[in-house]
C-alpha cells in the first residue's frame, strides 16, 4: 500500500510593535530599512524608498455603488470602514455623511479627532484627499494602488481660538492680559500595513500650528490735574488803595501811597500735577508648534515609489504687549497780580490814591503725569514642534506583531473576493495573489488557522488540470439530477429575498425603536432557524462524506492488495534478469514504469530506478515500442510520486511543492482502462529479453489487469480528494456558523431593555452574517447545478458564473441597502436561460432507445473470468463501442446473466443474485462528435438476478420469432423485458422521480467499467428457507465461462447540439428510427 510523509513547518517569531503615542516617538525596530537614508528637512522628515519591481503607474477604476464602504462606530470617536475596494476620497465623502467635517482646516475644539481603522482588500488614492479630523490612522490592506500625483494627506487642524476677554483695561487701569495662545496639537499617527503597494503612493502626517497669543490692552492714561481757581479778582483786587493825610509830618506821601497798594500784591502759584499712567496688560504666550506625528511604513513588496513625510506644527510669532498709559496733563496755576499807586485826586488836606493793577503774572502749569510701564511678556517666537528621523519608519518585512493586528473579519472578507474572482476564471492572478497574501498573513497565528488552511487548500488546487476552485476533479459530474438542485438554488434565492427586505426595514428605522424591535425579534427568530438549519445541514453533509471516505478508503485498500498480488503474478511471469541489454528495461525498470503509470508506489517499483527506466524508453532505438505510451512516459516520474499519497484527515497537510495535484485528473485522462492492451504491448515490447510466444498472452493480460485496478484506484483516490476538500470546507464553515448562532442568541436577550445603537449594529452584522451563509450556499449550489446541467447536455457551462461576486452584504452597511438577490438572480437567470433554450432544443430534437447486448467469455477475457471466481470482478464497454452517430447515450436499465457448460450442484438454487455497479468513468460522444469523459461517484452497488435456466439466446430469439406458433419466452430480450433493472432515476426505468426513498440519481453512459461481484455466504445452506439476499454456499462459480451484458440506453442520433446556440436547435428534424 502506498505510504505518505506529511511535511509541516511551524514558523515562530516574536518582535515587539512600538506605538507613537503624545509627544513620543517611536525606536527603529530591526526590520527597519536603514539603508535608505531619511531625510530631515526644516520641521519635516522625509523618507523616500523606490521599488525593485518596476510598476507602469495604475488607472483607479470608476467607483461604483458596490465600492460604498462598510462604515460604524466601534466607540465613541472610534470608525471603522471596510470594503473589498475602498477610495480614499469617496471613503472622505461617506465618512462626512455622518457629521464629520475633513474640510475645516481650523476650529475651535479638538476633543473631537477621531481614530480610524480602513481595512479593505484594495485601497485606492486618486488625486490629493486630505483629512483633517483624525488623530490616529491604521490602514489594513492586502493592496493599495496609488495613481500618479495622488497624495493622501493626514493633518491635525489649526485652531480657531476665540478669546474670552476683551482686549481692554482692568478696574484699577491696568491693561488687561492677554490670552495664551494654544500649543499646536501633535500630528496623526499613521500606520500602513500592506502587502503589496502599487504606484505612487505620497502620504503626509502634519502636527497643528501654534495660535497667536492675545495681545496685552493698553494701560489707562494718568488723569489731568484739575486747575486752580483765581484767587484776585481781575481788576476788584487792586481797587482804590486810601488815602494820605498832607499832615503827616516827614512821610513822603507817594512812597506811603505805593507801599499801601504793595501791601495788595500776590504772587503766582504752581498748577496741580497731573496723574500717572497705567502699566500694559502682558501679551498672551505664543503656542508652541504640534509635535509631528509619525508615519509607519510595513509592506512586503513595492511595484513603484513610496514617499513619507511627516513634519511638526511651527510656533506662532509673539502677540503684542500692552502700552502703559500716558501721564495726565498738569492743571493751570493761579495768576499772581502786582498793583501801583495812582494819584487820583487830592484836598487841601489829603491826598487819595487808587491802587491799580498792573499786567497778571505767570502761573505755571502742574507737571504731566508719568507714562505707564509696557506688558513684560517676552517678544519670542513660539517653539517648534519637535521631529525626529524615528518619525518615519519603513520596513520591507510583515513580522509576526504586524500579521497578528489583521483583523479576522478583514481576512475572511479577502478570502470571499479571492474565491469570487477564482470562480469565473481560475487563471485569475489577482485571486491567486489574495490566497498567497492569506498563507503568509496568517501562518503562525494560531486563531485564524483555519483560514490559512482553506486558503492552502485552494491554492493546491486553483488553476490546477482537471480542478474546480472548490478543490474538487472537474471531471466528476453531481450524482443528483439538476432538478432537484435548481430547487435548492430556488429556496434560497427566495430565503435572500426576505433578509434583503428586512435589512432595507431596520436600516430605514433605525430611529423608530418600537419598529425595530418588532423587526428584530422576528428575523433573529428567522435567522437564527436559518443558521441552525445550516449548520445542521453541513455537520450533517460533513457525516456522511466521513462516511463516504471511509467507504472509499476500504475500496482502495482493496484494490491495492489486489494490485500488489498482481505485481506478484507478473513478476513470476518474468523471468529474472541476467545481464542487462543496452537499451532495454531491466526487471526492476519494468516494474518502475508499470507503478509509475499508475501512481503506485509499490515495493517492486523503486523510485530510484524511475529516471534510467524513463531514459531508456524514451531512447530512439525504442521509438517502435511507444505506439501509446510516448503520450504518457514523460510524466511516469510525477505520477510515481503522486504514489506516496494516502488519503488526509486535513487535505492542507499534503506538501503540494512535492506532490503535484494534477497528476491525478492527468492519470486520469490517460485512460488506463481503455488503453491497456496498448500499453501492456508497450511494456513487453520494452523488456530486456523476449518473453516466450506462449507467455506474452498471459502476461499482456496481466498488464492488463494491473491498469484496470490502477485506473479504478486513481478515480477512489481522486473521490476522495474531492471528500477531502468538502470535509475541509464544512471545518471552514461550521465555526462560522457557531460563532453567528451564538451572537444572534445574545441578541435575542439584551441585558438593557432599550435598544441602543450598539445592539442594533450588533443585530445588523449577524442578519448580514447570516446573509453570507446563504450565499455562500447560493454559491455552491448554483455551481453544482451548473455542472449539473453541463453532465446532463455536454455542454460547457463554466463560464455561466464568471460574473458573481458577493459584494452586495459587503457594502450593505454603506449604500443601506442590501441588494445581493439581484446579483443572485442575475447567475440563476443565466441557468434559467440555457434550460429554456434546452426545453426548447430537445423539443424538436427527439431521442431514440435501443437494447443490446455484449458478451463475455473465459477465452477472449480470460482475466475477468479468473477475477468472476473470486466473487468479484470488472469488465468495461469500451468507448469504441459507442457509435459515431450516437449522441449523448444514457445506461436506463441493465440485466447481466452467467452460464456455462456445466451444471451448478443441483441444491443451488435457480436465480442467482448479482451486485454489479458502474465505477467513475463514464464516456459520451458531444454535439462535436469527440468523445467527452466524466467521472460520476460511485454509487452503492444494484442488485440484479437472472434465472440459470432462463438465459437469453439470441439465435433462439430469432428462429421464433419467425415462427409465431412459438413463443419467444425468455430467448428474447426486448425494452419492456422485466429482467432489465433500472440503473438511475429516470422517466423511462420505472422508477417515480419523486419518490424520495428511490433516490433522484442522474444516469450514467453504458460505456464505461462496471464492478460485479457475485455475493455467497458459505456458511447459508442452499436448503435454508431463509429470505435471500445473496448466494447459498454451494454455488460453483467456476462454471460460469460465459457473460451477457443486456443495456436499455437512450440517446440522439446524428445531430446533437454542440451548446445552447447551436443552429441545430432550430432545424425541426423529425427521425424516429432507432439505431
């Protein structure tokens, strides 16, 4: 038996992810590329790095509705928005939908910048989008594609400050303070984590500016001096000044006169001094610039130009301080007055003088107030924000802390774009490079190891001959008709319909909080039915395929005992090697071949032979030996290691890099069965020495033999394959479900009576969780129905699902509608379209019905009937036997009798029990006319019987016929013979196709290999009264040396439409001939 060496490797790495967080910056970690300086440039640092890979400079697509990003609020402050594609400025405008403002470059509070989380598959940046509200930024992506001139721009905005005190002066005259200016606030942290960048990408993180402090109010002026009232009269002062006696003895008379009107002279006094002024109000304080934020850089690969640059917010000029007030003016003083004496009559007795007054004196003025001190608020410019090279860091390598900050929704959103894209076209390279980003983003991480596993398990198989996206052999067709999974993809289409309606209702009312809990009470009933439903539905299906593998399994065991003991017939049947012939196969290289064609790994076929055995049958002295095997000698060696296979418990441990996958559909493409009496002459012809006349026969048939249990083994091997990736797809699927099934049970019971806007986000993600398993159903349903339909008509189908994408429960959230149905319908219209065009076709194309007969013998097939006593055996209806103007025949029903010359034992009973089906390989003859092969699974075995003593004869059938006194009995076997038992469900075997219990299997082509085996319990008396099932002990199965194979089969003569389109669809034909 083959043996297998599962290879696995466990990366381990630990590296520590520093954040930039306030006012400091982040250490270069030692992935960091310090080869490429980073320069410092004023308040700026810039990196700049250039790709190896070249990159011609990428066109963004037109946004489209289904780009609409996925926008909530995972905390106050905290968005989150996620897209398969997402543009920058579009994601701009969505995220302005919700009251924030990217556009003002100023405002008055910044206790609102926000965080925000971008994870998308592709990020586009198209022309310069500059955001202004944000403080941290953490973009995830698989890809972002930056077009020429695009610049993606990160900035804390400027401050808007409104002082709260006038510019003024204070109650005790003194100018006011003005206001301190803010400090910038520090730039955006910005974090990048891509695995491709593509284009020029340009971003920017820029600290906020100081703001001007408010300038100082001018100190009040000094008040003036109030002036001083005058004392003298203008004139009253010096008013008559008396009078002098002419009797006054030795007193000069005007000297007294004048000494008298001194006596009223009065000198000048100073005026008041006027008040001082008041000292200026100080500036207020110049902001300080933002520190600079930071940028971080992590990508894998660079296809063009990266560019950095972060830079500190500048300080602000000084404000002004306030001017101390001016002194006030001195008051006016008092005039002072000078009076004379001024005769002005005289008597014989007396003289009498006036006093007059002279000019008024000077008075001077108070002296000024003194001028009031200045503001002392330094004239210096505030300081810079601070910049380091540490601000950018760049690194070319994803570690182990930057895979694990992936979110598991952004992988598993990647993983479905992936299979999308990979659905319509396998070659697809931007699918393939969604699948290898997932193997190296989750490898090493524990918790999402199932998604690394799917995505290996797909990428074994993507793109690979003879594999479907699933991971499953294209070549096999659905064992259930097409109808009956065209009603799978109904209900589910109709199930879309009504989560679409109710999303559109809860998103439409999300405010009407008695509406919405009516809604969600009944769809989280409904959702929770449909989850549980197809969870059960797929522990189920995962159950029966566990079955089904170890069904296989037993099979293949037994097949390969069967192949060893042939090895062991054919290597008796050789004589041992002597000396080697020049350019021949020894024994050994024989054998090396002979497993090599088969993919088995036998201990006769050394795999260290394989290289010189292959040499020398590819020698030019043995061209004449390669009538068939030139089509398949150069890929012996791959098949042989295809030889260490067993099957999996997890179909992601097989190492792919050493065992090619497709060597299986390429094994079977080679058609052992059908080729072996080629490659068995081959073979001999290749041997070192000529086998005896009398042993060629034998051993060809050997050979033969050897290539029949070999092709029936790499179909089970590639059955099982197929199991294997199922089962892996249910362990993809179920914790899925679980994981949905438990959420949607917590919703059902709210610890808080009211509904918040978290529960109905939380309600909302699992109705559209629930949505994704429905269409993810819808996905492999509508496959299987399309490869259905393709088993049914011969026609290729495999672009019928090119266009499917399921993008509408992506950007649901965005656009708030959920319109999957319409892409759902869309694929199921096409379908729909080709089986009306089918209806319409085989209307006028009508198919005709035959029986016939193939006989078997112990001389011709001497092998089989070797095999028929042991109790099991294979035969096969060659594709030769299919007629070059039959089109498309179908195996209705089937009756196989054995006889022989001599008699049974006479207690043996009459009918004997037969259990024959029809292994994997099928073939048919297209609307092309080439022979088209398919592999069906492998069904249970049906049970047939014949009468000993009732076999057909066809000599006899006829002379009877002839004769019409006697009747044909059972000589003849005709469509409505009831010996012939149904081989499927089908209109024309008997069988109800509606009848649950007779299954709803599609049916097969007659051409093929068919197993039969003949079931005997040695230890059941052919006495026992017992009810029957299988052969009492005392059947000889010796005596059987003969073989009828009766088929009833339907099919279309001549012209058969190569497609839907076909032009001969539409020529009315009428033949009614059979064949």
């Amino acid at each position: 038996m083959a043996t297998f060496y599962k290879i696995s490797a466990v990366l381990i790495c630990s590296m520590v992810l520093l954040t930039v967080q306030g006012r400091v910056h982040k250490k270069k970690d030692a992935s960091v590329d310090t080869a490429t300086p980073i320069k410092k440039e004023g308040a700026c640092v810039v990196g700049e790095w250039q790709g190896q890979e070249s990159s011609s400079i990428p066109t963004i697509p037109t946004t489209m509705w289904f780009n609409t990003p996925s926008i909530i609020e995972i905390e106050a402050g905290h968005y989150q928005a996620t897209g398969r594609i997402i543009k920058a400025n579009y994601l701009k405008e969505r995220l302005t939908l919700k009251d924030i403002n990217f556009n003002t470059a100023e405002r008055t509070n910044m206790d609102s910048l926000l965080k925000l989380d971008i994870l998308a598959d592709t990020f586009h940046i198209e022309g310069e989008v500059t955001f202004y509200a944000l403080q941290t930024v953490k973009i995830y992506a698989r890809k972002i594609v930056a077009a020429k001139g695009s610049r993606i721009v990160f900035a804390t905005p400027e401050w808007t400050q409104d002082f709260a005190t006038p510019v003024g002066v204070q109650s005790n005259g003194v100018g006011t303070n003005g206001e301190n200016g803010k400090d910038g606030k520090d730039g955006p942290q910005v974090e990048v984590f891509s695995d491709t960048i593509q284009g020029e990408l340009d971003i920017s993180s820029k600290g906020g500016n100081g703001h001007k402090g408010q300038d100082g109010g001018n100190g009040r002026p000094g008040s003036n001096a109030a002036n001083k009232a005058d004392k003298y009269g203008s004139w009253t002062w010096c008013k008559r000044g008396g009078y002098v006696s002419y009797n006054i003895i030795g007193v000069d008379e005007s000297v007294e006169a004048n000494k008298r009107c001194n006596a009223k002279n009065r000198g000048s006094e100073t005026g008041n001094r006027g008040g001082n002024g008041a000292r200026g109000g100080n500036a207020g304080t110049p902001g300080r610039g933002g520190n600079a934020g930071s940028v971080t850089l992590r990508y894998r690969n660079l296809k063009g130009r990266v560019k950095a640059n972060v830079c500190a917010g500048t300080g602000v000029d000084a404000a002004n301080n306030g001017q101390g007030g001016n002194g006030g003016s001195g008051g006016t003083g008092v005039q002072g007055i000078r009076c004379y004496a001024y005769d002005m009559s005289e008597s014989s007795e007396i003289k009498v003088y006036d006093c007059r007054k002279r000019q008024r004196l000077h008075a001077p003025r108070g002296s000024n107030g003194q001028k009031g001190a200045p503001g002392t608020t330094p004239n210096v410019k505030g300081e810079d924000g601070t910049v380091s090279d540490s601000s950018v860091t760049q690194s070319t390598t994803i570690n182990t802390a930057v895979k694990n900050l992936f979110p598991e929704g952004l992988l598993l959103l990647i993983r479905r774009k992936a299979v999308d894209l990979l659905l319509g076209d396998s070659k697809n390279q931007e699918g393939k490079d969604a699948l290898q980003f997932l193997v190296r983003i989750t490898t090493g991480r524990t918790d999402v190891e199932y998604i690394m596993k799917d995505a290996q398990r797909k990428l074994a198989f993507v793109d690979k001959d003879g594999f479907d996206i699933f991971g499953k052999n294209s070549l096999f067709a659905p064992l259930v008709k097409w109808e009956e999974l065209q009603n799978d993809v109904n209900r589910i289409k109709a199930a879309a319909k009504i989560y679409e309606d109710t999303f559109t209702k809860v998103m439409n009312q999300v405010n009407d909080e008695e509406n919405f809990q009516q809604i969600a009470t009944v769809m989280t009933s409904a959702a929770s039915q449909q989850v549980n439903a197809q969870k059960r539905r797929l522990v189920a299906a995962r159950a029966i395929d566990e079955s089904e593998k170890r069904m296989y399994i037993t099979a293949i065991r037994e097949a390969e005992t069967q192949m060893e003991n042939t090895i062991v017939k054919i290597s008796s049947s050789l004589k041992k090697a002597q000396q080697t012939a020049a350019n021949r196969l020894s024994k050994q290289q024989f054998f090396a071949v002979l497993t090599g064609i088969t993919g088995f790994l036998s201990a006769e076929g050394p795999y260290d032979v394989i290289d010189t055995a292959v040499a020398i049958a590819e020698h030019d002295a043995n061209k004449a030996c390669l009538t068939s095997l030139d089509s398949v000698i150069g890929s012996v060696k791959e098949w042989l290691t295809f030889g260490k296979y067993v099957p999996l418990t997890d179909s992601s441990e097989l190492d792919f890099d050493k065992v090619k996958v497709s060597s299986v559909p390429e094994m079977m493409q080679a058609k052992l069965e059908m080729n072996k009496e080629q490659f068995a002459a081959d073979l001999v012809c290749l041997l070192e020495e000529a086998t005896k006349p009398r042993d060629v026969a034998g051993l060809k048939a050997e050979i033969e033999s050897f290539f029949v249990l070999g092709a029936a083994r790499i179909d089970m091997i590639a059955k099982i394959m197929d199991l294997d990736n199922t089962i892996g797809g249910h362990n993809f699927d179920i914790p899925l479900l679980e994981k949905t099934e438990k959420a949607i049970t917590e919703l059902s019971n709210p610890t808080d009576a009211s509904i918040t806007n978290k529960l109905r986000q939380t309600f909302l993600d699992n109705l559209l969780g629930t949505y994704k398993e429905l269409e993810r159903s819808f996905m492999e349903n509508m496959y299987e129905l399309q490869k259905a339909l393709g088993f049914r008509f011969l026609w290729n189908l495999d672009d019928v699902m090119s266009s499917f994408q399921r993008i509408a429960s992506e950007s649901a959230m965005g656009t708030g509608q959920l319109n999957g149905a319409v892409e759902l319908s869309q694929v199921s219209q096409r379908l729909d379209n080709i089986t009306t065009k089918a209806k319409g076709c085989f209307s006028k194309l009508k198919y005709k019905t035959n029986v016939q007969k193939w006989s078997f013998d112990n001389v011709k097939d001497k092998q089989m009937f070797e095999e028929i006593k042991t109790g099991s055996a294979t035969f096969s209806i060659g594709e030769d036997q299919i007629c070059k103007t039959c089109h498309n025949a179908r195996l209705i029903k089937m009756y196989v009798e054995l006889y022989g010359t001599e008699a049974q034992p006479k207690d043996v009973w009459d009918v004997v029990r037969l259990n024959v089906r029809h292994l994997s390989r099928a073939y048919f003859r297209a609307g092309d006319g080439k022979i088209k092969q398919y592999l069906t699974p492998i069904t249970s075995l049906r049970d047939l019987k014949f009468d000993r003593f009732r076999i057909s004869d066809e000599d006899e059938c006829r002379k009877r016929k002839k004769n019409a006194d006697k009747p044909v009995a059972h000589f003849c076997v005709e469509e409505q013979d009831k010996r012939l038992k149904p081989m499927c469900s089908h209109s024309l075997s008997g069988v109800p196709a509606d009848d649950l219990m007779m299954g709803n299997d599609e049916c097969t082509s007659p051409s093929g290999f068919y197993e039969l085996k003949i079931p005997v319990d040695r230890a059941l008396p052919c006495k026992s009264t017992t009810m029957r099932d299988t052969n009492c002990k005392d059947i000889d199965l010796t005596k059987f040396t003969k073989m009828n194979v009766w088929m009833y089969y339907i099919y279309w003569s001549k012209k058969y439409p190569k497609d839907p389109n076909d032009p001969v669809c539409y020529l009315q034909k009428d033949s009614t001939k059979s064949h």
